[in-house]
C-alpha cells in the first residue's frame, strides 16, 4: 500500500468516526443540557504529569513505587521519575496486558502513588479507587483523571465523543464524604482529582444508588460544593 492510499486510509477513518460520533449524538440529543463550562485548559500551564512528577519527588524520589491504571500511548506513564512502576492497560502501554480488576485480584505490592485514567465509567472508576486503597501505603497517593467534564456530550454514557470524561465525576462527589482521606481537584487537565490516604481505616460511602441514575443536570448541580483548587493551592499540600 503506496504513503498516499495510506493518508486516504487515515482521512476516511477520521471522517467516518467523527461521523459516527455526530450520529451517536444526535441519537441521545434528548440527554443534552445546555450549560457548559469552559475551563481553559490548554491556559493552565500544567498537567497530570507535573502532579504525578511532584508527588513522587515528594515521597521516596527514584525509589517510589508507582503504579498506572490505563496508559495509552505512555504520555505519562514514560514520563514518571522513578525506577519501580507497572502500567496496567487492557489495550496498549505500560507492563501488563490485562484490565484493573483482573490486575488488583492477584496484585501482593504496595505503592506509594498511583494514577487511576482506566474506563472513565463511575461504577469501574470507583471499583479502581477502593482497590488502590487497598494497595497503597498510609500517607500515599492516588491521582485521578477527567473529573471535570465540560459539557453533557463530554460525560455521557456511553461514550459519544473524541474527548471523554465519562461521569468519573460521581466518583468525587462520594470522596468528598470519605472518612481517612484527603480529597481535591486540580483544576487542570480535564480535572485532576488528588487524594491522599491519611488512615488505614478509610471509608468511601456508596452513594451509588442515585448516583448512578444521574446525568450531567446532576453535576450541574454538585460543581460548586467539589473541592476544586488551582495547581499551586494542590502542591502547597504536598509539599
């Protein structure tokens, strides 16, 4: 196959998933809402891997375990600073071929970071943060990705766009409530969430009954009370 049926190869596919997509939209347009939020990503001068990066700096350096949860292309997962980390990724990226839940069943380590980026679906995403609870040191950290959707197409279930949060916003709302942690969001990133395990007696309270009936009205709602800070108010923490 010549380079240029290859690029017409690429600008079908593109062409038919941006379709697809259109579609799929217009099939759950009687989910839309009309607020939005425009939060200025691409303005903030920081990502997950700026936090990921200090907080293993700030815990044991090169020596840090690190764990990932959902490593695509390894944007962040190359990026991390220390010498002993696994990435676990059904599809592609990291060290072990395999989902979160197959993964933690026979995982013996423990980790003094972990970022959480898997299926962005409240019910696994909150699955993957009471099983890295398990596995984490008192005093460690857990990061999370896309708590912040922008909009309803955004944070739909199932997935109908290129840019995907997924509703792992619930997820915050019920950390917010948690006993034996410390809870933020950065608001980088597509909603960095930042929570530290400050006891082994931790306790997430399972608010999953009517969250999982809630929709982007429902975040609309809840914004104000999560407790989102800047990069700057999130390290001081840190440090």
């Amino acid at each position: 196959m010549s380079k240029v049926e290859d690029v017409a190869n690429l600008s079908w596919n593109s062409l038919r998933s941006k379709l697809n997509r259109r579609l799929q939209q217009f099939r759950f347009r009687h989910h839309a809402h009309g607020k939005s939020y425009d939060w200025k990503w691409r303005e903030k001068g920081f990502n997950r891997i700026a936090v990921v990066n200090n907080l293993i700096a700030q815990t044991r350096g090169l020596k840090s375990s690190y764990l990932e949860i959902g490593c695509g292309s390894n944007n962040l997962f190359n990026s991390v600073a220390c010498l002993k980390k696994i990435g676990v990724d059904p599809v592609a990226g990291g060290t072990h071929r395999m989902t979160s839940d197959a993964f933690f069943d026979e995982n013996n380590d423990v980790f003094d970071v972990i970022f959480i980026d898997g299926l962005h679906e409240y019910e696994q995403v909150r699955r993957d943060a009471t099983n890295a609870l398990n596995c984490l040191k008192d005093g460690g950290w857990i990061v999370f990705h896309d708590f912040l959707p922008s909009n309803w197409i955004e944070q739909h279930i199932p997935r109908i766009s290129e840019t995907w949060t997924g509703d792992c916003w619930k997820l915050a709302v019920e950390l917010t409530q948690a006993d034996g942690i410390e809870f933020k969001i950065i608001n980088i990133d597509h909603g960095v969430g930042l929570m530290k395990k400050t006891s082994s007696d931790w306790k997430i309270p399972d608010l999953s009954d009517d969250l999982r009936r809630d929709g982007f009205d429902k975040f609309v709602e809840v914004v104000d009370e999560l407790p989102i800070c800047t990069f700057e108010e999130a390290m001081s923490l840190v440090e």
